[in-house]
C-alpha cells in the first residue's frame, strides 16, 4: 500500500476534521445561516434548534444534562471561565486553589493571574508515573479551599490522574472539582456524575471537530455550581458567556462527538494495538530509549519517548515527513525543556530528546512501520554523530567486560 506523506502524529495538537463532521457543518453555512438568539423567525429557530441538538450530543458523552452545557470559543476559554468564574463568585468562602505542576498552561497561566490579585494556589507535585498522590491532595485542602483543578490526562505525556478518587476527595470536603478533559473525552469513558467532576472543559478539535469551538459542563444539583462571567454583552448561554454562538462549529462539535461515543471503545483498541506496535518497534530498534509517565495509566493513542545521546530538534529536523511534537502544541516555541518532563524528574538533557507521537482516527498500520523505520534510521544516524553516545557505548561494553551491571 502506498503511503501519502507527510504521515500525520500529532493528535494531542490538533485532529483532522472527520468528512461527516464537515457534511454537517456544510448547511449551516448556507440556507441555515440564521442567529441561535433571533427567536422570532424561522431563520433563527433551526439554528437554535441545531444548537440544542449539540447541547444534547455533548451532554451523553458525559453523562450530562444538555443544560449544564455552556458553548465557549475553546478549551481555553473554558478552563479560564471555571476558574475565574468560581474564584470571583465565591471569593467571600474563600481564595485558595489547589492544581498541580503538570497542567496545561491554560490552567497555570489562569492560576498566576488569580495568584497577582490576591488568591493562594497549591502547585502539588507528581510521581515519576506522571500522577499526583491523592493523601497531598487531601492534605492541601484548608477550610478556605474554593477549587481543586486537576486536567483528567496530560495533553504531552497521556497519564491519566485518579479522576474518580480526586472527585471523591473533593465531594467529601465540599470543594468544587474542576478538570480540563480535553485530552480524554472521545478517547476513554468519562462520566462526569460517577467521577463527582463539577465543571469540565471539552474542545471539538481533539474529537475530529473544527478549531475555534468549545465547551464547559456546569454543574447544575447536588452542588449547584455558579459562576461569574468573564465575557459580558447580552447574557448568552444562561449569563455565562455572552457572544453570537459559532453555529456551524457547535454542530461540527455535536456530531464529532457523538460519532466519538458511538465508536469509541472500537477506535481506542485500534489506536492502543497501533501505539502498542510503535512502542515496540521503536524499542527492537534502538537501546538507550526512554518512557515518559505511567504506561499503565496512559491514553491509548500516545507514546511520549526519549531517545538519550540525541537533540530532539534534530530528530524532528531529520524525519520532517512524520509530524511529532516535542512537547504541548502551546510550548513547542520555547526551547526550554518540557516543564512536564522537568516534574517527572527526568534529566535535561533527556528532556530535550523526547517526543511525543499522537496517533489518531486517520491513522494505519502502514504509517506505523513506516514512523518506526525513521525514527530507528534518523536516532541511528544522529548517534553516528555524537562522540557523548560513543562514549556511553565504550563505557556500558567496558562494565560488561569487567561483570559491572549497566
């Protein structure tokens, strides 16, 4: 089978927008071009009607109500309305935050600014699996704790948190739970009532849906969960988030979901038997090769290695027909080590030579073995080059020669 290149693995970034998301979408373009707020024409009630279809589609796949769903511009937005909306609307019970050091830069970022204007954060570190302890979580808690914000499974390492014992946690001592699951709704169950999660963000361009689309769960009972605006101007989505609603890309967002639902558990033992073959392709390649967090608690579409005596810039420069990423979408400018990598405790100079494969929907078995054979051949030529793997090499023959273990 001839394969087209560049092959695509970088679905932690972004996804290709599915073709029956985009039949859709394609309608609402057109004859369906009506506002969702214009409710007194026909124009503006199929557009509205559309709207609360969506509302609906993403509320299964969560195990919601369509009306604790609050349409945003993205993720961003999202993690940024839950975390300053409660830390406003609740500022008189208190003004502490607990994260931790791993989360996306949309939460950290978040938490900093709150941080500038009085509030306290708790930064909890992680395991070396990439995980938090809940006993930390349970001790940082004071009575002046408002949220608890931990993301359901990294956007560059794939570990998956302990949701469900977190939400426990959260439940008992009456604290709000907020988790961004961008990287885990459509990938594996996520049940928002089961895991006590309180507000939840969701974005479409993870799910095989359009950019510039997103969502946040508000819970509604059993707490209700208020929150003040940070966008004002008409009082859209039920004061939350005022805004002319992105039509066509909520419907994108909708159908993306439930096409994501309806096939979930079939496409993630796919993409877990194709990340399962990288994983050992790349390993009965190459020695000196390195696993970044829990295997056990991971996404089944990602693999985050690294690869020792070898520049991760370069390995990218050197297989530019496989798109990688050496780190989080919203990062990779830097060339500072990932600051995930650096919580694990993994070293610098490892650090600089991970990558993170996103294997997605579109992706075959043919890619596959085609990523593995660049990989081995570009790691290969690139160690060819490094007096520092030379070195290692001499070093690791000499222990054996001398019965030292290496």
């Amino acid at each position: 089978m001839a394969i087209k290149l560049p092959i695509y693995m970088d679905s932690h970034a972004t996804t290709q927008v599915d073709p029956r998301v985009v039949e859709a979408m394609l309608p609402y373009f057109g004859e369906k071009f009506g506002n969702a707020a214009s409710r007194n024409h026909a124009f503006g009630w199929a557009a509205e009607e559309a709207v609360e279809n969506a509302r609906a589609q993403l509320a299964r796949i969560i195990g919601a109500s369509p009306k604790e769903i609050i349409f945003t511009s993205g993720a961003t937005e999202s993690n940024n309305l839950a975390i300053k909306g409660v830390a406003e609307k609740y500022r008189e019970k208190g003004n502490h935050i607990i994260t931790q050091v791993t989360e996306h830069k949309a939460v950290l970022d978040t938490c900093k600014r709150l941080e500038k204007q009085g509030y306290e954060v708790t930064y909890l570190p992680v395991s070396k699996d990439g995980r938090i302890d809940p006993d930390d979580l349970r001790r940082a808690i004071t009575p002046k704790t408002i949220l608890i914000s931990i993301m359901y499974a990294n956007n560059e390492i794939g570990v998956i948190q302990p949701v469900e014992e977190i939400g426990k946690i959260a439940k008992e001592k009456g604290v709000f739970f907020h988790n961004d699951a961008v990287q885990a709704v459509g990938k594996i169950p996520v049940d928002v009532n089961k895991e006590n999660i309180d507000l939840l963000a969701l974005t479409a361009h993870k799910i095989y849906g359009p950019k510039g689309c997103g969502a946040l769960y508000v819970r509604r009972r059993s707490p209700r969960v208020q929150l003040s605006a940070i966008i004002d101007g008409g009082g859209h989505e039920r004061g939350m988030r005022s805004g002319t609603l992105n039509v066509p890309g909520i419907v994108g967002f909708g159908k993306a979901a439930e096409i994501c639902q309806n096939e979930m558990a079939e496409e993630s033992k796919r993409l877990r038997g194709l990340r399962d073959r990288l994983k050992e392709g790349i390993f009965g390649g190459l020695d000196d090769v390195h696993i970044n967090g829990s295997m056990t608690h991971r996404l089944p579409h990602n693999l985050n290695a690294s690869f020792a005596h070898v520049d991760g810039e370069s390995l990218l420069m050197g297989m530019n027909d496989v798109a990688v990423s050496s780190g989080s979408a919203c990062t990779s400018a830097t060339l500072e080590p990932s600051y995930v990598l650096k919580a694990l405790g993994v070293e610098e100079e490892l650090a600089h030579s991970s990558i993170r494969f996103g294997l997605g929907r579109f992706n075959t078995s043919d890619e596959v073995d085609y990523t593995i054979h660049r990989v081995v051949e570009v790691v290969g030529r690139l160690r060819e080059l490094s007096p520092l793997y030379e070195e290692a090499k001499e070093g690791a023959n000499s222990n054996k020669m001398n019965g030292k273990p290496v």
